[in-house]
C-alpha cells in the first residue's frame, strides 16, 4: 500500500512538473511573440478605419469604445503601418459623389494626423514606413478600396496619387468601369475593360500598386498579364478553404501571384477563413433577403426592421467564430505553395463586422499572431517577411518601377 501510494504521488508531481514546464514554456513565446511585435515592422494592408469614422466619429488618437483599431490598442499590438481603406461604396459608381467621399475620406485621415502630430504620420513611400519605426509613430498609408472615383480620367489617378494613394482595389461589390468583381454575376468586360487595360499600365507609371481583392478570376489573370510590376491582394484569403467562394484566391492564382512576385495578405474575417463560416454566412444573407423580400422592405427606410431581424437571427443562429490557428492554416497553406515571400496581413480590421476570430479580435491582438506563428515553427526572419517584409518589397520594386519611367516619387514626410 505504501510503495502504490509513493508510486501515485511521484506521478502527480511529474505531472506538476511537466505542466509547469508546459505554462513557462507558453510564458517564453508570449514574451518573444510580444518583443518581435515590438520590434519588427508590422504593415495591416487594409483597416477600413475612415468609413468607421463617417458612419460614427471616434477620436482614434485614444481609446475608443467603438471597432478594432485606436491609438492605444495599435502601440500596444506593435502596428507599425495600417493602410486606411478609402472604401467608396459600388452604389455610387462613377459619380461626383464617390469622388467627393473619397476626398472626405483622405481629408478626414489628415485631420487625424495634424491634430495627433506625435502619435500618427502620413506614409506615401516605403521610405516612410521605415522613418515611422524610427520616430516612434504610427504610419496612416492609404489605399482606395474601388477603382470608381477614378472615374475613366487619369488626372483623378494622378489627383488621388498626389493625395497619398497609395493602392488602389480595381473594383468592388459590383462591375465598375475597370473591372468585372468576383462578387458580381454581370460581368460586362469578361475581365478588365479597355480603360482598365490602360489603368494598370498607368498605375505602374505612377507608383501605385495594384491591387487584386474584389476582382473577377478572369480580371486578376488579365492584370497579371498588363502589369510589369508585383501586384498584391489586400485582404484576401485562400479559396483552399472556402471551396466555390470566388472572392478568395484559388491555389492556382497564388501561384501565379508569387510568379508575379506579388503577395496574398490573408482576410480575418471567419467567413474568408472557413467553409462552416462561409456556410453560416450564406445562409443568414439568404434569410435576409427573403425577410426584406417578403415583407416590401427597403433597406435604407426600414433599417430598424432589418437591424432587429438580424438580432433574432444571430440569437438563434450564434456565429461560427474561427480561431486564430484557421488563420495561420492560410498562412501555412500559401507558404506551401509558394514559399515564404508571397504572404501578408490584410485584417480587414473596422470592415468585417462582428466575425473577427477568438484571439485576433482587434489591432492589439498581432502578438497573438505570431505566437501562433512561433509554435508553428516560423523563425525571426520568416516572421518578418509574413508582418510586413514581403508587402514592402512589392511596395519598393513599384516605387523602382516608376523611377524607371521617370515618375518623382512623393515622400509624405521630411
């Protein structure tokens, strides 16, 4: 009885050992998953902060009650530079309107950085991201999410490049005058229009990248043909996951994005992510639309209805969250294709509502991130490349580009 009892308790106390062992463990990744975030440039290709900010105001230089991203929630995640996402919405096709919210949009950014001067810094090179992390500020780059205010004039390219853009998504939810999206059944230029042809070509010239998210299969493949620089897919993730959900990146385009020598920076939102997610997704757009149908509503004049609806449903019918290791399964997956240069960070933080995964929840959470990564087996430099190395190579070979062609590059600061 003695020997079985000395027996029981030698094994408790291995398994103390062993679980105590396993908690300093875990100990030493977070500190080093918190170090490297602190440390390595860390660049969010798309945050859709400005439109937040017009639907409802926060002063993001503090701590906000409201979205993913503020001052404070940002330095402590270790981002470096989040692109602000000048999203227009399709509805406004080609009009004065989008080209004025996009104005409205830009302006509102600058107003953020010259009323927070030490806290956030324009970026309109790759030269500025660098400059953030020595002056200890965050870099606000934007990109145009929606080709539409261009408006089929390239002196509004130029306009929008003067301002800062920086990328631009060619379309949208709906076919535009560039491109046909991945989202929309009509598609009117089986690919990109003519003009959209001659826009890829112009935006080389310039220096903006060009990016893929939202575009038809057949436009991405005919801009991989046009362009003579890398392209990147802002917030996108990998069709491998998602069977049959064209707005993702099949394996076969991400294979030819790294040809390209372009980058995929993976989409948080769960239903980008998994197929269960994707599925839960659909089927609450389709109870939607048969609520709004059935019942004569409009969507601008009933929102209250509808808003309701979409409470009831959701309580019936809880979300399908993903985790942050669906995440890093996108990451492992196009790495395995492609290598370690073609992969990046789109978070689509601000932009996807309420279906962020359980531990990426908001622009603190980027050490989670690379814990992640780190007890997957990625070192320093690797991890480097994945945060925001790969998105400022494509950034700099661009900006070469267009020196090339003789295009002045515009640095935002001094």
């Amino acid at each position: 009885m003695k020997e079985k009892m000395m027996k029981t308790l030698f094994t408790m106390t291995l398994i103390t050992l062993v679980q105590s062992t396993q908690v300093l463990a875990d100990t030493d990744i977070e500190q080093q998953a918190i170090k490297l975030a602190k440390s390595l440039i860390i660049i969010d290709t798309h945050i859709d902060v400005p439109h937040r900010l017009v639907k409802h105001y926060e002063d993001i230089s503090v701590a906000t009650k409201q979205g993913e991203f503020d001052y404070p929630r940002a330095v402590k995640g270790g981002l470096n530079a989040p692109f602000m996402s000048i999203y227009i919405p399709a509805v406004l096709g080609e009009t004065p309107e989008a080209i004025s919210l996009a104005n409205r949009l830009i302006d509102g950014i600058e107003k953020i950085i010259k009323q927070s001067p030490n806290k956030f810094m324009a970026a309109c090179s790759s030269q500025d991201v660098e400059k953030s992390l020595v002056v200890n500020k965050i870099a606000l780059p934007l990109g145009l999410e929606n080709g539409a205010p261009i408006a089929g004039d390239f002196k509004n390219l130029q306009h929008f490049y003067e301002r800062g853009i920086r990328y631009i998504t060619l379309a949208h939810s709906k076919s535009n005058h560039i491109s046909d999206s991945s989202y929309d059944e009509n598609r009117q230029w089986f690919g990109l229009s003519e003009f959209g042809k001659k826009l890829v070509v112009e935006m080389n010239r310039l220096g903006i990248m060009i990016d893929i998210s939202h575009v038809s299969d057949i436009a991405f493949y005919q801009v991989i043909e046009s362009t003579k620089t890398p392209v990147i897919a802002s917030h996108s993730s990998a069709r491998h996951f998602t069977p049959g959900f064209e707005r993702n990146m099949s394996d076969e385009m991400i294979i030819k994005l790294a040809e390209n020598g372009g980058v995929i920076q993976i989409n948080y939102g769960s239903k980008f992510v998994t197929k269960s997610a994707r599925d839960a997704w659909d089927a609450f757009s389709k109870a939607e639309l048969n609520y709004i149908k059935n019942n004569a509503l409009d969507k601008t004049n009933d929102k209250e209805k509808i808003d309701s609806f979409k409470a009831q449903y959701k309580t019936k019918h809880p979300e399908l969250w993903v985790s942050t290791s669906d995440v890093l399964d996108h990451i492992d997956h196009v790495v395995k294709l492609t290598g370690i240069d073609y992969v990046g960070i789109g978070s689509d933080y601000d932009g996807v509502g309420d279906s962020l995964p359980n531990g990426l929840k908001d622009a603190a959470s980027y050490p989670n991130l690379i814990k992640g990564l780190l007890e997957r087996g990625y070192d320093e430099q690797s991890i480097a490349k994945i945060l925001g190395g790969n998105t400022l190579r494509v950034w700099k070979a661009v900006e070469h580009y267009a020196t090339a062609q003789g295009t002045e590059l515009r640095h935002c600061s001094s």
